[in-house]
C-alpha cells in the first residue's frame, strides 16, 4: 500500500468539497479489499448540522457500491497538523473499519500519522454489545 498515493487522492478527491459555510475543504478515500479507490468530500447545506464528513461520505459511497471492508481510510484537510475526524465520523469508521485497517491522517504540508480506530475511539460502541 502507497499512503503518499492515498494521501495524493484524498487531496484530488478533496477539490469536490461542498463548503459555501466553512470554506474548509477535506477528501477523504478508501482503499477497499479490492483495491478499489473510493473518494468522499465533505458536502455542506444550509441547515448546517446536515453536513456530511468526507469521511462519511466516502465510507457510505463504498457501502453503497457493495464495498464494506477496507486496507485502508486516508483523510485530508488544511489543518496545522494532520487532520482529527469528527466523533461522528469516528463512530462510523468503528462500524467498518478492522482493527487492522490503516487510518491515514493528513495535512496538506505533508503532515501524516498512522492510526486505528481503536486508537481514534478506544471501547467504541459495536455490534458485539448488543444482546440479541
Ligand atoms: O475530519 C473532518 C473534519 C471536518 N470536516 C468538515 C465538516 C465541515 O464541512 C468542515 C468544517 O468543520 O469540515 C470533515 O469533512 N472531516
Ligand atoms: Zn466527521
């Protein structure tokens, strides 16, 4: 796996930004089993709490296109050090993200950490809790 060139794609997929509100872009790709890219961007609206995290965006594009299970999530932004997901976002990276899967986080001067979900959101809720 080449995390410059997941970084590089989640810059490309971050010009597709939605943000007339915070003028604050970010792209966001997967790199599903497959080794299929699936780029996300962060879509803003009016009603300002209906904004969807490129993160988001790209995890329910994969989803939607019969992708769930994914090497590795790459995450870019302006920020002064590599870009932190919201805790929506991280729950939802929770739900599809192994243990194993890389969490990549950038900024645009080159900024970038390696992380887990277990990290970003340590005893997340799952599945696994739910009696049935
Ligand atoms: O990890 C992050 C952090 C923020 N945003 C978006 C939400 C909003 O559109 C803008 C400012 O918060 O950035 C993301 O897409 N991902
Ligand atoms: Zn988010």
């Amino acid at each position: 796996m080449d995390v410059k060139q997941l970084v590089e794609q989640a810059i490309k997929a971050r010009e597709s930004a939605y943000v007339p509100y915070s003028n604050f872009k970010v792209g966001a790709v997967l790199l599903t089993d497959e080794d299929e890219v699936v780029e996300g961007c962060n879509i803003e609206n009016a009603s300002y709490g209906l904004t969807n995290c490129a993160e988001r965006t790209a995890i329910f594009k994969a989803v939607s296109q019969g992708q769930k299970n994914f090497k590795a999530i790459a995450v870019v932004g302006d920020t002064e050090g590599p870009i932190s997901p919201c805790g929506a976002c991280r729950q939802v990276m929770a739900e599809f993200c192994a243990p194993e899967t890389k969490v990549i986080l950038a900024n645009l001067k080159g900024n970038v950490v390696e992380t887990s979900i277990e990290e970003l959101l340590p005893g997340f809720f799952s599945s696994k809790d739910l009696n049935k």
